[in-house]
C-alpha cells in the first residue's frame, strides 16, 4: 500500500474487474485513452490474469482510492509500465473511471504518489507519457506534478475518426526530487 493523505494506491484485486469494465466502455472516461473498441468481461479477466503474472518491479497496475468518511472508494487506476531496469525508466498511465471525482485533484496526487514510488522504491531515473494534445485537464495535472513537456508526435493516434497529435512529457528523479521540496 502507498499512502497519501487522502488518497492511496493498492494493488488491484479481481473483485475490481466490474468497475474496470464499467470505466472502460464509458465513452467519457476512455475519450483520452489509447483504446478505441468496447472491452469485455472475459478480456478484462484475461488482462487482469496477464497483470498477475508479472513481477511487480516490471511494472504495474495499482487501484486509486480515496478517502470518503471512513471507507476508501476506488475511483481509478494508475501504473508504471515497460520499466526499462537498464535505462531506468518507465511510462506512466492514469485513469480516473469515476467521473463524480473528476476536477478535485485525486488524480495530480494520485500522480504524485505514484511518481514517489517509481523514483524512492523502483530507483527510476525517468518516468514519461504521452497525453492528447487537447487534454487540458491531464497536462494541468502532469505538469503540477513536474512533468515537463518534451515534444508533440504529430498526428501521433488516430481517434474518434481523426488524427490528433501526442505531447510527450517526462520527468527526471533529479527534477521531481527539487519539484517535491518546494
């Protein structure tokens, strides 16, 4: 468990797979998402069995909860994949599938609990993504948790019957351990 003050991040469970299909057959949530094709029960299952099969330290998924009274709700999801242990880096993913808690912050410190975690326990070097071009609200969140932009991958995905282009962001252990003392 990684903990923050009223969010934490755990590993994901099966139980969790009704809410991960929910999340992502919902237009809304997966507007700004890689996939583009309604998903399953049995896919989810197959992917979460995948998930299960990896050694933590290669990357993975991790359940966003928020703190509501005295239970914790799971809101979302993030992760640390493709972690390169040569390079020391890795790319990092947010979903935040309950959309009552968009715009309030869970998802920038859901973010930097993550970011804490991939540079203190993984010895990262740097964490990077790639985010819509027109996703204001994720790159508001990235860049308030120290990511930096990079580049643009011009017409990077095609989605939603257009091309649309990919900011490239990262940040570095050094930046995000300055970033944090201020």
């Amino acid at each position: 468990m990684i903990l923050g003050k009223d969010v934490r991040l755990r590993a994901i469970e099966r139980e969790d797979i009704p809410r991960f299909v929910r999340w992502m057959n919902d237009p809304d949530v997966i507007q700004f998402l890689l996939m583009s094709s309604p998903l399953s029960a049995a896919m989810e299952e197959k992917w979460f069995e995948n998930q299960l099969d990896r050694p933590p330290h290669q990357g993975q998924i991790l359940a966003i909860e928020v703190l509501q009274g005295q239970d914790w709700l799971h809101i979302g999801n993030t992760g640390l994949h493709d972690v390169d242990p040569i390079s020391r880096t890795a790319e990092f993913g947010i979903v935040i599938g309950e959309k009552t808690f968009w715009d309030k912050g869970y998802g920038t410190r859901a973010t930097h609990l993550m970011l804490k975690h991939g540079f203190e326990n993984l010895n990262l070097n740097r964490i990077f993504l790639t985010v819509f071009a027109d996703n204001a609200r994720a790159i508001k969140a990235y860049e308030s948790a120290g990511f930096t932009r990079e580049g643009i991958l011009r017409q990077g995905i095609y989605k939603n019957g257009r091309y649309q282009d990919l900011i490239l962001m990262s940040v570095l252990r050094l930046e995000w351990m300055n970033f944090e003392e201020k």
